[in-house]
C-alpha cells in the first residue's frame, strides 16, 4: 500500500529518475500534462510559469511524450536524451508528487 503521507524531496525524485526507466517515461508525461493546449499543439513553451517543460526541451520532450502517451516505450536513444534532460525537473516533479500526496 502506498503512504499517501509521503513527502518527496528532490534527491529522491532525482534517484529515480536515473534508476528506473519507469519514472523517467511517467514524469514526461506528467510535465506534458502542464503544457498549454497551444504548447502541446507546436510543442513549444510559450508561457513562463514554471511548469512543463522550458523552450530548450519542449519540440524534444513533447514528443517523447506523444510517443509515450501512443503506448510505445522510449528506444534507448531516445530514452538516453530523455533521462538527461529529464533530471533538471526534479523541482518541479517533486511539487507535483507532493501535491498528489494531498489529493
């Protein structure tokens, strides 16, 4: 059973990312879900409001997320690039663990 009581921190967030391939394909999809609907459609960040993903990553991960959400998992290329990039939002995927913690 899982605690719902658990509080993240971002090491731990950061420690799955680079040991479970799992993570790594959820929490892309999780940030995608934060992008705008204009976002999603030119997969781009238009916005700055600390969510989903920045406009270095957005064209790369939006469709590493698309690639995820048609049920195909990420090749290993594809999932190097992923998990490198992956990490640098462990701030923010930690929030959004906390916050499902609440729910």
């Amino acid at each position: 059973m899982k605690d719902k009581n658990k509080v993240w921190t971002v090491e731990e967030i950061k420690a799955l990312l680079t040991t479970n391939k799992r993570m790594v394909e959820k929490s892309i999809v999780e940030l995608y879900h934060y992008q705008t609907e204009d976002e999603k459609l030119f997969k781009s960040s238009n916005y700055t409001n600390g969510m989903g993903f920045n406009s270095i990553d957005s064209d790369i991960m939006s469709s590493f997320a698309q690639w995820i959400l048609s049920g195909k998992h990420l090749s290993f290329k594809q999932f190097a690039i992923a998990q490198r990039k992956i990490i640098k939002y462990a701030k923010q995927l930690t929030k959004i663990a906390n916050m499902k913690g609440e729910e």
